[in-house]
C-alpha cells in the first residue's frame, strides 16, 4: 500500500483450533511477545488486542481462545469471547495446522460470512510437503471462493508480508482507531498473571495447568522495583500439593522462571510472591469467573 492510497484501519480476528498457532501468529505480525506461548492446548483463554501500524493502515489484531466443545461454563465464556471478537472485526484470519489438512473451519455459529473478509492462513508449512499443501489449498479455496488462502509459518517468520498484504487490502478506509505509541489494550498486571500462568503450563503436567487460575492482587509499581503479589487459584488439595512440590520446590522454581520473565517485559526488577489457595469448581462459577476476567472485552 502506497502513501498516497487512503488510509484504512479495522479490526482482524485471528481463530482457529486450539494449536493452530494463533498466538504465534499474533506475537510474529506484531513483532511483540503479547501472548503466552507453550505446546498444550487451550493456552489462550481471553482475548488479546496487538495493534500494528504500518504505512496507510492500522491493524487491530485480536488473539482469541482455541474454538472447542465447551465442557464447563469457563470453556463457554472463553467461546463467548470467540464470537464477540467474529462479530467485531473485518478481517477474520483463520489459521489452520497445515499438518492436519482435515481440519475443517468451525467459526461461531451466528457469524456471517458476508459482514467480514475471510483470510485462510495455512500455518506450520514446515510440518507438511509441497503436493499436500497445495491440495489442502485448492480445496479450501472451492469451499471459501471469496476467502484469500495464505501459506505461512509463524514460527520461521515465513510469508508474514504476504499474510499482512491480504489483510491489510481487505481493511475498510478509515482514520486509525488507537494512537500509534499504542501496543495492546491489556495492562501490564494481565501480562503478569499470564506468565505466571505460562510458567505453569510448562512445568506441571497432566490437569494441573488446567485446573489453574491466576490472580494478581497487589501490583507496586516503583521506579526500579516492581512488587507484585499474586494468587494460583487450584480446585483440589491435591493440584496445591503437586504444584508446591517436595519441600516447595516446584513452586519455586517456577516463580523464579516467571520473575526473570517478568524482569525483561517490565525492564526493571521484580519482588514476587505467590500464594497458592484452592477454589472448588471456580471453573463452572459465573461470578468467579466475571471476578478472573471471563467476558467480553
């Protein structure tokens, strides 16, 4: 896009399966660590605004939860968010594991294809050949005729000029919605439950991750020093005796892998202190849920 073209600016959900790589996606297209990143499913739970900014075009992604079946009422809100940020946008940009070509496009049901432009991004090209890919192409492009099918990979940084061309052709004219020192819609106290969340996720295995919610209580935020003090919200006395581990190890562990994270996103240094207590079924309780964030933004 030229300078002289009218300036366009709109809102682009990215959704998909879970690990698609929806996250990847959004940290690469905006050059920013904006979300968690790990191998396990259902890593995203809210959705995450990253604005690019670029010559005659702002683009406001939305990175959003993994589209599943929901078994409990959170899953149910994290799918509400899914819809609100379809309804929302302009652009949405489906990512699909080009490794698993029998993947099919599940959008929200109440979406209409005809209020949005549809941008396919076949992503982890990496994983599959030339041959598979190109028919995995040709067959998304006779379901979707009006979509725009895009090879990319997040992860090697492949294809993201071609990815962000098709989205930024399918932008409607208009002024830029946020100012251009502007990132994210997010505070840093949300980032911060997300990489205590994040750690966890990468050292526990089985249901802990799963059963886990963060919750940052005091944030102190001083010139060279950040104190912050946090909660792990587990459901069992027995996911708090795994997460604490032997002696409290494993907990410590992992607070200290999240603060030396939390040092490089904040640039300062980081007290931190983590509490873990156990909240029965927070999970399926709606003001519990309202209370940790589950909703639309």
């Amino acid at each position: 896009m030229d300078n002289k073209s009218p300036h366009r600016a709109g809102f682009v959900a990215l959704v998909g399966r879970p690990n698609a790589g929806k996250s990847s996606l959004l940290n690469a297209l905006v050059g920013e660590d904006l979300a968690i990143i790990t191998p396990r499913a259902q890593t995203t739970r809210h959705r995450i605004k990253g604005i690019l900014n670029g010559p005659g075009y702002q683009a406001v992604f939305s990175d959003t939860p993994g589209i599943l079946e929901p078994a409990y009422a959170m899953h149910e809100k994290m799918m509400d968010v899914v819809s609100e940020a379809c309804g929302d946008s302009d652009v949405i940009v489906y990512i699909i594991d080009a490794g698993n070509p029998e993947q099919q496009l599940m959008l929200p049901e109440d979406t209409n294809e005809k209020k949005f432009h549809l941008v396919i991004a076949l992503n982890k090209i990496d994983l599959t050949n030339q041959q598979s890919l190109e028919a995995l192409a040709v067959k998304l492009k006779q379901n979707h005729p009006d979509a725009s099918v895009v090879p990319v990979s997040a992860e090697h940084h492949f294809n993201l000029h071609g990815l962000l061309e098709a989205i930024t052709e399918a932008l409607p004219e208009s002024p830029p919605y946020y100012s251009e020192d502007e990132l994210t819609d997010r505070n840093e106290r949300f980032f911060v439950a997300e990489l205590i969340r994040e750690q966890i996720l990468l050292n526990y295995r089985e249901e802990i991750p799963y059963s886990v919610e963060v919750e940052v209580g005091t944030f102190r935020d001083k010139e060279t020093l950040a104190e912050i003090y946090a909660t792990v919200y587990v459901m069992r006395e027995s996911q708090k005796a795994i997460l604490l581990g032997h002696q409290g190890h494993a907990i410590k562990r992992t607070v200290t892998r999240a603060r030396v994270k939390m040092e490089k996103f904040l640039d300062k240094k980081v007290f931190l202190d983590v509490t873990i207590k156990v909240n029965d079924n927070w999970r399926n309780d709606v003001k519990k849920l309202k209370r940790f964030g589950y909703g639309g933004r």
